[in-house]
C-alpha cells in the first residue's frame, strides 16, 4: 500500500502592478487617450477660455450697482445705496465659483486618464476663465464716474462704475475648480484590491497526506 504525499502551496499574491491615474479613482483606464495632451490642454484652455467671456457678460448685465444722488457739491452715496457697493464683487464671486466648480468637474473627469497634470490644467484654465471674466466685464461695463458726474445735474442718480473693490474675488474661479477636483478624487478613489485568500499555518508548513 503505497502513500501518495501532495504538498500543497500556498498562494502568494502576485507582485505589485502600478495602477494608472484613472483607475486609481474609480474608472477603467482606457488603452489610450482620445486626444493627444497637448491638444487635451488647448481643449480645456478653450472651454474656459468662452466660459469666461459669457461670465463676464453675465456679471456686467446682473450685478446691482449703487447708486450716486447729483447734488449741487457732486455724488453721494445714501444709506440704502452703500449697502449696495459691494454688490458687484458677491455677484462675480456667485458665477465664478459656479461656473469653474461644474467645469471643473467636467473637464478633470475627462482629463483624468492623463496623468496627475490634469489637476493642474483645470486649475490653470479656471485662473484664465477669472482674468477672462473681469476683463469682459470691464470692458463692456466700467464707466468711469467723474465723467459723468461733471456732465449731470442735481437730482441725477447715476450707477456707480462696475468694478471689483479687491482681488479676493478673482481667486473664486480657483477655489471652485479645486474643489470640483477634490470631491471627484474623494468619491472615486478605490483602495487597491487585497488577497482574499487565507491559507492556514498549518497547509503552509505541514504535506497532505493521502
């Protein structure tokens, strides 16, 4: 009667494959880029570059301006109207950062398989879509005030120019690119897989014996 010893092996987890940016946050990565990057960048340069020029439309056509009562020793400011100077930079902050937080989450969900400088080019983008913005706005609504003032008489009420009172609010446009790419890796993220195998001590050190 012979007896037939079996050893049997354990198993050992296979050795460490890098994973790609994509499928690190949740996509399959793909066997190649459908653009080149170079024209991956001057797609998104474009798209921030018209969302800029629309925004900036945007905050010269809905931002409340204040108001300046002519008198006899030039414009002044009421109660009500004060409350009203700030008004353009709330409206610039409201569009910026809703406009780079949605295109932001587009274009780095597109962009994701090309590597970890998609995070930086959508935040490049958004800083272009911001000077973008206030230079439209500027553009079609900052009227100078002395002008005007020197040309009206008492009893006008004549808006005051539309501009932004610091810089604070063009950092908008980042933030809300930042963000977008933030909670898209945060939700998407997948921890790499682990061996779901268990092998006791005892298969691992003593033969089967039949």
């Amino acid at each position: 009667m012979s007896h037939t010893g079996e050893v049997s092996q354990p198993v050992q987890p296979g050795p460490y494959t890098p994973q790609s940016f994509g499928a690190a946050y949740g996509a399959p990565p793909p066997s190649a880029p459908s653009l080149p990057w170079s024209k991956a960048i001057g797609v998104t340069l474009a798209v921030f570059l018209v969302a800029g020029a629309i925004a900036g439309w945007a905050w010269q056509q809905f931002a409340p301006l204040a108001q300046y009562t002519v008198d006899e020793n030039g414009g002044s400011l009421g109660e009500e109207q004060m409350t009203r100077v700030f008004g353009p930079d709330g409206t610039f902050v409201a569009i910026g950062f809703l406009t780079a937080l949605v295109l932001g989450a587009a274009l780095f969900w597109w962009l994701r398989d090309y590597g970890p400088w998609a995070v930086g080019i959508v935040v490049l983008g958004a800083a272009l879509g911001s000077g973008v913005a206030w230079g439209v706005g500027m553009l079609l609504g900052h009227d100078p005030l002395e002008p005007r003032l020197e040309a009206a008489k008492p009893g006008d009420l004549l808006p005051a120019p539309l501009e932004l009172h610091t810089w604070t609010p063009l950092a908008a446009w980042l933030v809300g690119a930042a963000l977008a790419t933030a909670l898209i890796a945060a939700t998407t993220w997948r921890a790499e897989p682990v061996a779901t195998t268990s092998v006791s001590g005892a298969s691992e050190t003593s033969p089967q014996v039949k």
